[in-house]
C-alpha cells in the first residue's frame, strides 16, 4: 500500500471488454483507498434506457445525439454507480435484456460518445477517483497516472458472466453469456469512434489464470509504484527499488558505492578471460554518445552477455544491465548486483523495473537491454517485446543497437579448449525524440526499427541479414 506520504495517484483509469472483471476490481480498489467510483458502462446503459423509452433507435443517429445533449442524468459516484434519468432511478433496469442486446450499438455513435465523454471528465475532476469503462486511458483521462487494461479469454469471461448471472437468480447459461460477450466484444473493439483498446502506457492483466485476489494485488503493486514514481519526480529520494514486497533488489547501501568501482574494475579480467578461453573481436559502425540518456541493445544468446557487452563498449560509458530477477539470488547474484544490474520480473509487465529504467536514463544515464525478454534457445533473434521502444520514446534515449554471436558457445569448463569465436559489433545510434505518451503507433515503429538495427548487425545464422564479414579489431 502506498505509504501516507505517498499520495494514491488520481484519477484511476481500468478498461477492458465485457466481463473482465473491470468492475470488481474497480470496487475493490475504491473501496480500499475511499476513492469514488464510476463504472462508465452504466452511462451509456442509462442513454440506451433513454433512447428505448424515446422510441428512438440506434439507426436514427441525429436524434440520439440530440437526445444525448438534452439528457438529465444524474450520476453518483459511489460503490453502486446510481443513476436517474430526468430525476427518476433507472438503476434497476440498466442490465435488462433490450438494454443489454443494444447498448453496444447506442454507445458507437460518435455524439453519444462525446456527451458522455464530457460528463466522464466532470465527474473525474471532482476528486479521487477511479473510472471503469472501455475507452477510459484513451480518451476520457489519456493523463490518468494509473491506467489498467483487464482481459480475460472470451471463455472465461462466459463462464464468469454465467455464474454471476445464476448468482443473481437470473437464467446463468454460460452460452448465452458466451454469445452476447463475442458480439459486444465484436462491436466495441472494431467500431471507428474510441474503439476498445489498451492505452499504450496501461498496464495489460490477463485475468485467465488468475484470481481476484492475485488482480488485485497486481493493480495494487502498479498502484505502488506510480505513487513512488510520483514522489520521486517531486524530488523525494528514490524509492522505485525500496518497497513494493519483498522482491530482488539492485545494490543498495554501502554495496552501491561499490558498483562504479567494481564495474570498471572488471573490464581488464574480463578481457583477459575472453582472450584466454575464446578468440573475440568488437567492430564498431558508428560513434557511441559520450554523454546522455542511452539504451544499448542486443540479441541475446548467453547469462555472459551483459558483461561482455559492458566490457566490449568500455569507456566513458558504465551501462547498467536489466537482468531477470532470478540472478540476483546466492553469490551471482552478488557479483550481478556489484555489476550494477537492476532485477526485472517480467518484461514489459514490471512497473516498478520500467521506473528505474526511466530513472536511470532521467539521470542522464546508460541503459543495457536485452528487447527479447529472453535468452534465445536456438540462437535466432525473436522479435523484440515494445517496452524498450516505449521506454526510449518516454526518455528520449539514443538507441545503440548491438549484436552478439558465438556467446552462446560458452559452456562447459573445456571452453578454452574450443576457443570459440565470438563477436560484438556495435551499430550505429539511433536518435529517438522525446515522447511524453508515445502512441501504440510510434511504439510499433520504434520497436521495428530496433529489430531492424539488431538483425542488420546479425548474419543469418542468427535472424539477421548481415553478409560481410563478422568482427574487425581484434581486441
Ligand atoms: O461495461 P458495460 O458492459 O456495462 O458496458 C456497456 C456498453 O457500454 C459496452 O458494450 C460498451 C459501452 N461502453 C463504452 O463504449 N465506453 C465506456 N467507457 C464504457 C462502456
């Protein structure tokens, strides 16, 4: 939980498709930090109620519009979103079967949707809140600091519906609930005004294989996090790495001072060690930034490659290494934590390791990652995950695109006997521009471009489509 000087960041924004759970989760998290709650969805049920009883339907879109823009409603933002229509209480008759079958295409039209949009953000703005709906991070709050997108697969959702719907004594057939989530999920998603999407910046919990509680501790741990963020931009010292349960940690204290000395202290054993067991050469294609936010990435292929890579770049610039939380336990990870790495769960899904990379790089600093998320297993490059192009594009970080092969033949105590060829070769930067909210688009574009550099370093063998010759400079 966020701390009382930790401020819970407001307004809250959690989309999703029908029955993900939106609304439970909102409640819950409402409940827990006495913030109000609105479920959005209920709105364009009420407009739908309105425009049944006005004899108006869906396919006669000025007079929907002009009904939107006449409408009384009254909404309260409480735990049971409550709303009256022209004074009167239509809450009960919100999840009717008519009101059900249509509040889909009543929510496509484009003047609904801004009538509504307008009350969302008046209701937002008057104090801590949190807003379910579909189109919430996108739209109705694109500056919320806390943004979640719930899914579940449409099976699950069915049966979720189902068994909520024979909770509440009505018929509770999981077909039924099956077919009107697939066509709703079919007409939200793909309509042009506002379609159902996640927010580029908004945390994707797939609900599937999870519980209740295990959602909420996640939103909970995404909470925590944008709070420490928060504080931290307001200058209270870092506390991205301190608390969020208990988790692998970078060097902190007096290891921390260790980590400058210790990370250039290894640059000479390590290439004594590289000279020793493999044959090795760096090639360089172009200049590395001497100074400034920097995201050094490469294919990976060995545990080895952040410091042969750190060891191959050499000076100015100390590049701290995103590595998976695993490593950080025993004495690697003593020696992982000295090198300076900082522990990541899972890629892109890890708030709390995202914040630090952006801290490091708001510093001014140089950041080394992996974009595959994982080791390759058969030494092909995988397509790169976006969290590294989005982090770059918050940031304005120089990309510097890198390339490793035959690390992955590094094994075994006999290594020395093999002397494996192994090359790094260093591309050129890429300039990226800062981006406050990059959109999926930018993200997308980045993310390919990164591909792109990687593969344009690696022969084939690897993914790649270098075809010169691999590694000059023999070091
Ligand atoms: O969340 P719900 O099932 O009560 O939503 C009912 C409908 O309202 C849903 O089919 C799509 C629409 N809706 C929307 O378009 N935008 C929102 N922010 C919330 C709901």
């Amino acid at each position: 939980m966020p701390s009382s000087s930790q401020p819970v960041p407001s307004p809250i924004a959690i989309d999703g498709p029908a029955a993900s759970g939106k609304t439970t989760v909102g409640r819950a998290l409402a409940r827990e930090f006495g913030f109000g709650f609105l479920d959005t969805g209920a709105m364009y049920r009420a407009f739908t109620v309105a425009a049944i009883e006005a004899g108006i339907p869906a396919s006669d879109t000025p007079a929907c519009e002009a009904l939107a823009s006449q409408l009384v409603m009254t909404t309260e933002v409480s735990l049971d979103t409550r709303i009256l229509l022209d004074g009167t209480d239509v809450t009960a008759r919100l999840r009717d079967d008519d009101v059900e079958s249509s509040v889909s295409e009543y929510s496509a039209i484009t003047g609904v949707r801004t009538a509504m949009v307008a009350r969302q953000r008046e209701l937002a703005a008057a104090g801590q809140v949190i807003l379910a709906g579909r189109d919430i991070g996108t739209v109705v709050l694109p500056d919320a600091p806390v943004k979640i997108f719930l899914t579940a697969s449409p099976e699950e959702r069915a049966k979720r519906r189902g068994a909520q719907s024979e909770a509440s004594g009505g018929p509770g057939s999981v077909d039924k609930a099956h077919q009107d989530i697939s066509g709703r999920d079919e007409t939200d998603s793909k309509r042009e005004v506002s379609p159902l999407k996640p927010a580029a910046d908004a945390l994707v919990l797939d609900s599937t294989a999870l519980s209740e509680a295990e959602v909420l501790q996640k939103a909970r741990d995404l909470i925590v996090s944008r709070a420490e963020f928060a504080a931290a931009a307001a200058g209270t010292p870092d506390t991205a790495t301190k608390t969020g349960g208990p988790r692998a940690a970078a060097a902190s204290g007096w290891m921390a001072k260790l980590v400058s000395p210790f990370y250039w202290g290894t640059q000479y054993p390590i290439r004594l060690i590289l000279f020793l067991v493999t044959r090795w050469s760096v090639s360089r294609d172009g200049e590395i930034p001497p100074e400034g936010p920097m995201i050094v990435v490469a294919n990976h292929l060995n545990f080895v490659d952040p410091p042969i890579l750190g060891t191959a770049l050499g000076r100015p610039r100390r590049v701290r290494f995103m590595a998976k939380a695993e490593l950080f336990r025993g004495p690697v990870g003593l020696l992982v934590k000295l090198y300076g790495a900082f522990p990541v769960r899972r890629f892109d899904a890890d708030v709390a390791a995202m914040l630090t990379a952006e801290r490091i790089l708001r510093q001014g600093g140089a950041l080394g990652m992996f974009p595959e998320g994982t080791r390759s297993r058969d030494g092909q490059m995988a397509r790169p995950h976006p969290g590294t192009a989005l982090i770059a594009l918050r940031s304005g970080a120089t990309v510097v695109p890198c390339a490793l092969t035959g690390t992955e033949r590094i094994k075994g105590v006999r290594v020395f006997l093999r002397r494996p060829a192994i090359a790094v070769r260093i591309g050129e930067p890429i300039p990226v521009e800062r981006v406050k909210r990059p959109t999926e688009a930018q993200v997308s574009q980045l993310t390919d471009a990164i591909d792109g550099a990687i593969r344009a370093l690696l022969p084939a063998a690897y993914g790649g489509t270098y075809t010169g010759s691999s590694g000059s400079s023999r070091q």
